[in-house]
C-alpha cells in the first residue's frame, strides 16, 4: 500500500550543485517526520520542493493518493512555515492569520473562532492587534505557525519552526505543537538541526547528509542504534574508535556518548586537557591514544586540565558501527 506522504528518488539541484540526492522516504496520515542534519544538507530543498516552490530534476512527490510532482503550489494543499518566516508587515498578527481563511471564503463567524484558536495556540491572543514589527522574533515566528496551521494543511511542512525561541518557550511551544498535531491528527514534516526536539516530535526521523538520506528510522532506532559514524557522531556519540584500535574485528568502529566513557579507572590512560562545567555535569576532554575523548563526569568531580586520568570504555555502553 502507498503512503500517505512519500518522497521516491527525489533529486534537484540548483545550476550543476546537486541539492538532494535520491531522496527516498514515507510517512503515514496523522504521523510527524523529523528532517534532521546539518546545515546545507539539503532540508529547506527538499521542504521546498514538497510545496512546489522548486522543480526536481527527477523523482516524484506523493501525498493523499496522488501523484503531485507537476501540481502548481496553490493546489497542493500543503502549508509551509518558513525558516525565514515572512509575514505581511502591514497586516496586523490577527489578520496574517485570517488571511488564508478570507482567501477561502471561510464565513465570518468560522474564521473569527479559528483564528483566535490558532492564536491562542501560540500564546499571542493579547496580542493580535500588533503589527509584526511591534513583535519579537519569537513571537513573529508564533504568527508565521499559526498562519498556517489555521488553514489545515494536508501536510504542513515547519522549516525550523522554533529556532527564534528561547529556551523555556521553545520547550513550551514543542509541547503545544504536538499537542495540537495530535488532537488535530496534521501530517507532518518538521525541519531542525536540534536532535532533541527531532526525537521529541518526530514518529520517523531522516537524518541527512549531503543531500542524501543517511538513515530513516524511529526516534530511538537512530538514537541507539545509529547506521554510521556520521549518524552517530550527529546524534552525540562523540567517542568513535576504530575496531582495529580496541583490538576488535566484529565491527568496523565503536561509538560511545560522553555520560558512557567511565572515568577515574579502567585500562587506558590520558591527560586532561579540557574540563567545561555544564551546570548538571562537567564535561572533560582527554588526551589519549585514540585521539580526543568527550567524557561526562559529575558537576563537582575534581578533575583539572593536565590530570592523568584513567578511563574504560565499555563495550556494553557503546554501539557498534558497521558503516
Ligand atoms: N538558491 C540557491 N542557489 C544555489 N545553491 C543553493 C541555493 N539554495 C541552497 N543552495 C545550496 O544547496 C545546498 C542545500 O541547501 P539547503 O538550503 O537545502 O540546506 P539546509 O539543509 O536547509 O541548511 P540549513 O540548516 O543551513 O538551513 C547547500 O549546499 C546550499 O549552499
Ligand atoms: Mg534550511
């Protein structure tokens, strides 16, 4: 059976630079996919391209049963929130969100009730009477989601949706984002560098690289067991060591995340040479014979640059890397 939302061999490139690479992914009604990588990777292409801003050199684009590739951008049912979420300055927080549902010919009635549901999804009903730039940056990007959210979109596509926030409001705003998604049963694909937010929001998550799709799974697949060194160095395992410099031959590197590097015993020995306090923990690197190691210890561990210091880095706590 086909998916609702499906992307197959999807390729563009801007004059001879290749974009996206045969991108390959699908996701079902009512689920969330997460496009992670990092920067220049090719998301903001790809998102692009779903919502017919772009012309692919070649692939296709599905969604609701229908082949979409060719279908002009207003009749694709698609909303985009972009990263750089323009809004119509001279229109008022309130009306940037109706304008969608006047285009559409939505009552009065109806359109007062869901723009103000849509604005208060965002915490911005106090101020729906401001112009956008009486507005900070998080709050015009508030509006930039509302907008499109009020008009249901088949698939809404958030180009960082959150990346304006501070950190209370982000986490605040993740909430709600999913909450409405759900209530609302919205397909999703949501664009972010940060991995946390990835695995907080996504069903699916397509991690990127240079264009191509490095891996698709779920949340935890492509947090615990990453497909590559690079999947797993994006997603926090700092520590990959070759199998051949462990001694080892059943894979082709180990990966650990810093909070599994033990410390202060075990078989390898190194030098301190950096020591970071991180408020809940302290992050040391080690000098050692397998290059720099990220370690985690506790915030108020001893620990000074130019220490030896022994450390272990168990098999258990670590993840093997075949590619
Ligand atoms: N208009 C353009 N003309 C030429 N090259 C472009 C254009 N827009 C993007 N590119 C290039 O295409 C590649 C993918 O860009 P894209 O904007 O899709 O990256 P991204 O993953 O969204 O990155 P970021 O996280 O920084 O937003 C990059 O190498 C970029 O330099
Ligand atoms: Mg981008």
């Amino acid at each position: 059976m086909s998916a609702f939302f499906a992307l197959e061999s999807l390729t563009l490139h801007y004059g001879k630079t290749l974009a996206v690479d045969a991108l390959s992914l699908r996701l079902e009604e009512g689920n969330t996919l997460a496009l992670l990588g990092p920067s220049g990777c090719g998301k903001t292409t790809t998102m692009r391209a779903v919502a017919g801003l772009l012309k692919p050199s070649s692939g296709r684009v599905h969604l609701a049963g229908r082949d979409i590739t060719a279908l002009a951008a207003n009749k694709r049912e698609v909303g985009l929130v972009f990263q750089s979420y323009a809004l119509f300055p001279h229109l008022s927080a309130w009306d940037n969100v109706a304008f969608g549902l006047q285009l559409r010919g939505v009552g009065a009635a109806e359109l007062k009730q869901r723009v103000s549901e849509a604005l208060a999804m965002v915490g911005l009903s106090e101020l729906a009477a401001r112009m956008p730039r009486e507005l900070s940056g998080g709050q015009q990007q508030r509006v930039a989601l509302a907008r499109t959210v009020v008009v249901r979109p088949r698939l809404l596509l958030l180009d960082e949706p959150l990346s304006n926030l501070d950190t209370r409001l982000r986490l605040e705003m993740r909430s709600e984002l999913k909450r409405l998604q759900r209530q609302l049963n919205i397909t999703m694909v949501v664009v972010t560098h940060d991995q946390l937010e990835a695995l907080a929001l996504a069903d699916t998550v397509a991690v990127m690289h240079a264009g191509q799709l490095a891996q698709l799974g779920t949340p935890q697949q492509v947090y615990t067991q990453p497909a590559s060194e690079f999947v797993a160095r994006f997603m926090g395992m700092d520590n990959v060591v070759a199998a051949s410099a462990l001694g080892l031959s059943s894979a082709k590197a180990f990966a650990w995340r810093p909070n599994a590097v033990v410390l202060g015993r075990g078989q390898h020995q190194g030098t301190v040479i950096g020591a970071s306090y991180l408020g809940d923990a302290m992050e040391l690197l080690i000098d050692s014979i397998f290059g720099p190691i990220k370690a985690q210890a506790a915030a108020d561990a001893a620990w000074r640059v130019g220490q030896q210091i022994a450390f272990d880095l168990p098999l258990e706590r670590g993840v093997a890397l075949q590619a």
